[in-house]
C-alpha cells in the first residue's frame, strides 16, 4: 500500500511539472524543444489521413445506410462484436408488396400480371443492392474503420508518449540552466550541476527514441494510402457492378411489359411511344458524349461517345466486353466479360444495340456492355 501511495504521489509530481511546463510554454516564458522539420510534416499528412478518412467513412456509410437509426443500430452490433441481422432492402420489401397486392387482385388479370413481373424484378433489384452493400462494408468500410480503431489509435498514443518525452526534456534544460546560474553565484555545489546534466542526458536519449519510434509509424501512413487506394478501386468497381446489374434489370423488365402488352392486345404504338427508361443515357448521364461506365475487370474503359455508337452501317469494329450478358431470346448474342467481338449496325435499328458476331454466331448486343475499341 505504501508502495502505491508513494507511486501515485510521484505520478502526481510529474505530471504537474509537466503541466506548469507545458503551460510556460504556451504563455512564451519558456523554451520548447522543436520536432525534426521531416517528423512535424509526418504528423501534418498523418493528421490530414485520420481527418478525411473519418469524413469519407461517415458520408459513405450515410451513402450507403441513409437511414440513422439503422446505422445506429449496425454501430452497436459491430461493437458487441454480432452479426447483424439480415435486414430487407426496400426494394425488396416494395416488391413483396406487390406481390401480395397481385394475389388480391387476381394474378390472372392484367394489372395483377404486371404487378408480379414488376414485383419479381424488384426483388432482383434488392437483391443486387444487398450484394453491394455487403461488399462496400467488407472491402472499403472495414478497412477504413480498421485504420481508425487500431493504427490511429497506436499512433496517437506514441504521440503523446513523445509530447512526454519532450515535456520532460524541456524541463531538464531549464533545470540545468537553472543550476548552472545557481553555480555561478555559489549557491549550489558542483554535484547538483553534474546530476541536472546527467538528467538532461537520459531525458534526451528517451526523446530521441521515442521520436524514432513514431516517426517510423507516421511512415507507415504511405502504405495506410496504397492499402485505402485498393479499397477504393474495390468500392468503385462494386458500385460499376450493382448499376450495371439494376441496368440489366431494367431493360429486362422493360422487354417483359412491352411483351406484356403485346400479348393483351395493346397497340404496338403505345409500347413505342412510351420512353425508355434504361437507354444508353442511364449509366452515363444526360450528356451522353464523353460519357464513361466503369468494367467489372477495374479498369476505365475509354469514353463511349455518340461517334462511337453511331458506327457506318457497313463498317465493322471491335469491341470488348465489359460484363457477361445472357441472351433472353435467339435474336441476341450471349457475351462474356473481357472477350473480343465484331459490331457493326443496320440501318433503323435501335441505337442501344448493335449486331455482335463471335465466329459463326451472330446476334443483336447491348452497347453499355461493350466497349468499342478503335
């Protein structure tokens, strides 16, 4: 017990000392020590690190979860260490809905038919959006949370152990300074000359290991960057994929109600007049020209512009594939992603699409999967 009072006492004493120096400091009536000009731009950059990653964290779990509550909800599953529940999507949910609805009104009439078809696909579409959600949490949420909890956290606490060590180094200088003036007017001995010097010595070992020590960890920040820099590609090339499945989707959907209103009689004409939904313009925009998709492979395509698209009807190009397409009818080409294939375009044919030919098959493909190689 007298061990621990005495401990604790000496605790005490240090660290007001280092509080009156620090203090001192701060009001100009004593020096500081200054860090190493390569050590002090280290914790600028660290600092900068820690900064923007807590705001790229927070907006993207905002992007991704909108919802606070539930986001509340994922924090206190993470940090008692469960697995969250799976939670449906709303599109999901929006889908079931209609499928309930379609069983009350009949599945047999047109309104209830359609209702299912929509149904299904919103379901699809959820499904895709989970998928995306799970995959930006573990390759780009984690590892951005995971620097934060653990890297940040050991770099702050050698951080401050070096403020300590520099503290404690500043008060052995005016220690010495002040016996060394003391010595000068015969009020101190030699020896409390030699001890005050042999503490500034141990003071300024112990500084400068420490400060090699967190100099070495804010290094680390560079490879903290080319490890956030492939969560990042992987982020990207998640969302490249879940647009260009809920695009997929849509033009699916959109073939199944045209097919849907054929079978009922409706005018071919109010299927044409009726805007699509999902052309070319819904991966890149309004502004088609110098438009971009991402490939599902990570790499940046090169830019799809209305030259491109608009091919000569009798010339031929290549074209690459971005992401594998799945024929829903014998008037279309399969694709795979990454294959090379021959386009080209006839004349009143719907600029969404081109004829691919593969060897001796040949078939109507999607341009947003595609891109068109000079």
């Amino acid at each position: 017990m007298d061990f621990n009072v005495k401990k604790l006492a000496s605790d005490a004493g240090v660290f007001f000392t280092r509080a009156v120096q620090f203090t001192e400091e701060k009001l100009g009536q004593a020096e500081k020590t200054e860090l190493d000009p390569h050590l002090e731009n280290l914790i600028t950059r660290a600092d900068g690190t820690k900064n923007w990653t807590e705001k790229i964290l927070r907006q993207t779990e905002v992007l991704l979860q909108p919802n606070p509550s539930a986001r509340i909800e994922e924090f206190i599953y993470d940090k008692l260490d469960k697995k969250l529940p799976s939670r449906t999507t709303n599109a999901e949910l929006l889908g079931q809905y209609m499928l309930e609805a379609a069983n009350e009104f009949g599945p047999g009439t047109p309104y209830g038919s359609t209702l299912i078809t929509v149904g299904e696909y919103q379901k699809q579409l959820g499904g895709a959006e989970r998928e995306f959600l799970h995959t930006s949490a573990v390759n780009f949420l984690s590892p951005l949370r995971n620097f934060l909890e653990g890297d940040w956290r050991t770099i702050s606490k050698e951080r401050r152990l070096l403020e300590n060590r520099r503290l404690d180094l500043d008060i052995c200088k005016a220690r010495l300074k002040k016996a060394k003036q003391a010595e000068a007017k015969a009020a101190l001995l030699s020896e409390e000359v030699d001890k005050a010097e042999h503490e500034l010595r141990v003071a300024q070992t112990e500084f400068d290991r420490q400060a090699e020590v967190t100099r070495l960890l804010l290094e680390g920040i560079s490879s903290t960057h080319l490890n956030h820099l492939r969560c990042l590609q992987d982020f990207a090339e998640a969302q490249a994929t879940y647009y260009a499945q809920c695009h997929h989707y849509m033009q699916d959907l959109q073939r199944e109600l045209n097919r849907c209103a054929n079978a009922v009689g409706a005018p071919q004409s109010s299927a044409a007049v009726c805007p699509n939904p999902v052309s070319s313009t819904f991966l890149s925009g309004p502004t088609s020209p110098g438009a971009t998709v991402s490939s599902s492979s990570g790499q940046r395509p090169s830019t799809l512009t209305m030259e491109q698209t608009q091919l000569p009807v009798t010339g031929t190009r290549k074209a690459k594939v971005l992401y594998d397409y799945d024929a829903h009818d014998s008037s279309e080409l399969s694709l795979l992603a990454d294959e090379l294939i021959t386009v080209h375009t006839v004349p009143g044919m719907d600029p969404d699409w081109l004829i691919g030919e593969r060897g001796n098959e040949k078939g109507k493909v999607p341009v947003t999967y595609l891109e068109l190689l000079s």
